[in-house]
C-alpha cells in the first residue's frame, strides 16, 4: 500500500504554475481572480484565506470580497456584474454556502461561464456532459484534482469506478470525468440499496458524502485505488469519508485526510484561473 501524497503532488503542480504565471505577467498582465464570499462562516474564512495565500504565492492577482450576512441579493448580483465586466479580473469565485435568503443557482449563473473558474456555471457543466471539447470549457476544481491523483497512480482506461455521492461539485463531474477516460463507472447515492456490494467492485473507489468513515476496509476491493474526498470534523479532528486505518490494508493507492484532496483542489481553482487568463488575453 501507498499513501498518495495530494500535497506533494499539488506542491509539484504549482511550481510548473508558477512559471506559466510569471509568463503571462511578463506577456502584460497577470491573472486575476475575484473571491467573494457573504457572512463570516468560519470554514468559508478558512478556505478563501487559504486560496488567497496560494494566489499570492503563484503570482495570481486576487481580491476578496467580504459582504455582509444580510446582503440583499440585488447588491450581490451588482457586484458580480461589475467584475464580469473588470477586464484585470479572469476569473470569479463565489464561495459556497451562501446565506439562505440567496438563491445559489441564480448566483451562478450570474457569473459569465468564461469567468466561472468553479466550474459550477450550467454552460460549462452542459459542456462537460454533452462531451464538448472545443472552445473553453471548465470543470469543477475538486473533481479535477480527484483526476490528477488517479491519473498518476493507476490505469483509467478499462477499470471498474465506483464513485459514492452524485453531487454536482464532486460525484456527478467525476462519474463523467472518468467515463471520458474510458472507465465503466457506477455512481451510488443515499439510496443505494447494498452499498459494500458496490464499493467492492471498484479499482477505482471515490468516496464523497460527507459521511465520517462510511466506507471501511471490509468494502474495499484488494489493490484499490482510493481517494477519499470527505473533510469532517470528528470531536475536532477532521476525518474523511473513509476509515483510513483498515482501507489501507486493502488498497494498493489511497489518500489521507488531511493532505490528500484538499490541496488539489485549491491548485485546480489556480489552474482554471491561468486558463481563464490565456482565454482573455493580457
Ligand atoms: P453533498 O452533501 O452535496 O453530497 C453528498 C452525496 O453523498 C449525496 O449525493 C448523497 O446521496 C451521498 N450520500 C450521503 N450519505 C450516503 C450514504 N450513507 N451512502 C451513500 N451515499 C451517500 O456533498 P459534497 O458537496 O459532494 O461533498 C462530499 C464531501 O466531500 C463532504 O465531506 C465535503 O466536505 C467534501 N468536499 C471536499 C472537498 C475538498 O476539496 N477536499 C471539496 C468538496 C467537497
């Protein structure tokens, strides 16, 4: 068994992004990225601090915008509008989740799809699931980096994926990421009647529900590849959707919590950002 290392392999991946930044920057401009983010949700905090430092580290120009918790939406959307049309900005991140009285959809789809470095806007998503490759199309940055790790660790072509949760920022993009590699995919759910029946046919097992230790070693298939996508806080302590201990002794390849998703995904956003920055031009 080995531990795959998200933080080295994001550490590697943004030493190459540093250098196409620092290009585009000597080209004329750098890449922008807008963060906003309304109220003061200690864990949005944490994550949009977190995107800012790595930003700065690469050379990204960012901004974030903290607005009030009671915000009328009217105010949100006028903000949007304005870097929608902020030439210095490529891409604009609204962090989720949003207070009630704000309709994320709308919010969303507020934002231009070649801006939308979440990936979430319906053009990029509709361009992912009809299988559209030309013209600029983005993906979500969660289920980017999930690819990332299993592309350097394992054979998509022809393996069996099993993909726990079908949400639209983690499941659903990556069941279709991998069935554009050619893996035959299952995707379960909440529903799902006999789950460990499932799990232990995937070489490949994602899990994200958000669900502490769901999935065991007992529902592993021997010489797995797994990648626990699940962030829980357990008495303090983060935990993922997998219990690590007995998974490792059935996988070939997993993932730990932290340090095994997490970075990824905050590389990705960097990632989308730069290609949002090549789409626009300096
Ligand atoms: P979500 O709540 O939107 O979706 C969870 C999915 O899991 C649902 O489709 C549900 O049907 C399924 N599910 C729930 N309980 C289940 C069960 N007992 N058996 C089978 N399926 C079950 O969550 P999400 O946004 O997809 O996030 C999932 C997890 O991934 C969360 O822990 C979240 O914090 C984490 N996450 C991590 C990152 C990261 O960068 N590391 C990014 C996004 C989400």
């Amino acid at each position: 068994m080995a531990v795959i290392d998200g933080k080295k392999i994001a550490a590697e991946i943004r030493t190459e992004l540093k250098a196409e930044v620092e290009e585009l920057t000597g080209e004329g401009r750098a890449p922008g990225l807008s963060v906003i983010m309304v109220g003061q949700d200690s864990a949005s905090r944490t994550y949009v601090n977190m995107k800012k430092k790595v930003a700065k580290n690469l050379g990204i120009k960012s901004d974030v915008y903290v607005m009030e918790e009671d915000i009328p939406e009217a105010e949100l959307f006028d903000l949007i509008d304005n870097l929608n049309n902020d030439k210095t900005v490529d891409g604009i991140l609204v962090q989720l989740p949003l207070p009630d009285h704000i309709n994320p959809d709308q919010v969303i789809e507020t934002v231009e799809p070649d801006k939308d470095v979440d990936g979430f806007h319906p053009l990029n998503s509709g361009r992912l699931f009809n299988g559209q490759k030309e013209g600029l199309r983005f993906e979500p940055c969660t289920p980017l980096g999930i690819m990332e790790l299993i592309e350097r660790h394992t054979e998509i072509d022809g393996a069996r994926a099993v993909v726990v949760g079908r949400s639209n920022i983690v499941g659903k993009p990556v069941f279709k990421l991998l069935l554009d590699q050619n893996a035959t995919v299952t995707i379960c759910h909440s529903h799902t009647k006999d789950l460990e029946a499932e799990t232990l046919k995937g070489d490949i097992l994602v899990v994200a529900a958000g669900y502490p230790r769901l999935v065991n070693g007992d529902m592993v298939k021997e010489g797995a590849t797994v990648i626990d996508v699940g962030v829980n806080r357990v008495n303090g302590e983060l935990v993922g959707d997998v219990d690590f201990e007995s998974a490792k002794k059935k996988a070939a390849y997993i993932t730990p919590v932290p340090g095994g998703v997490g970075p990824m995904t905050i590389t990705m956003l960097m990632k989308n950002t730069i290609k949002a920055r090549r789409y626009h031009g300096a």
